[in-house]
C-alpha cells in the first residue's frame, strides 16, 4: 500500500495516466508520431510500475511493541499479539506436588 492505497488503485492511475497523455500529445501535437508516443509512453508506465511495486510490496516488517493479529479458524476469536524480541524459550516451573 501506497499513502493507504491498495497497489491495484495505483497502478490503475499510472495506466489511466499514460493513456490519457498519449490521447492527448497525439491529438494536440500533429507532427507527433502516435507508434513513438505509445512506445515513450508504455515504458514510462512499465517503469512507474516497477517503481510502485518496489514501494508498496515490501515485506512486512514488525518492531517490538508493535501490535499484530493472529487469524483463528472459524469459531475461534483472534488474537492480539505485541511483537518482541525475547525469543528464549522460558522453561516451565516446578511444581510442588
């Protein structure tokens, strides 16, 4: 996600976008030649693409004290955990009896 956008809605714009510049410098520049337009144009989009991947699909990433839902099966309720950095096992204490 991009500024809480999912990555479809951008790249939506970028496409969106690039087709509506190549409508417009086609039909407004009359020596422009509509093959090199849609060529400039369409890597400009695969390079925008590219870019909005890079941004929005990072890895998720947690630091500690950060919140996190834990999904359930069905019927089950989900649970809040808060991410940490303690990852020693604790062993379990004696009982006495």
């Amino acid at each position: 996600m991009i500024f809480g956008r999912p990555t479809t809605l951008w790249l939506g714009l970028v496409t969106a976008g690039t087709a509506f510049a190549q409508v417009v410098i086609v039909t407004l520049i009359p020596e422009a030649n509509p093959a090199q337009v849609a060529t400039i144009l369409g890597a400009l989009g695969l390079l925008l693409g590219a870019l909005i991947a890079l941004i929005a699909n990072q890895p998720p990433t947690l630091n500690v004290g950060d919140k996190y839902v834990v999904t359930t099966p069905s019927g089950d309720p989900n649970v809040v955990k808060v991410a940490n950095t303690n990852l020693q096992p604790v062993p379990p204490t004696e009982g006495n009896g």
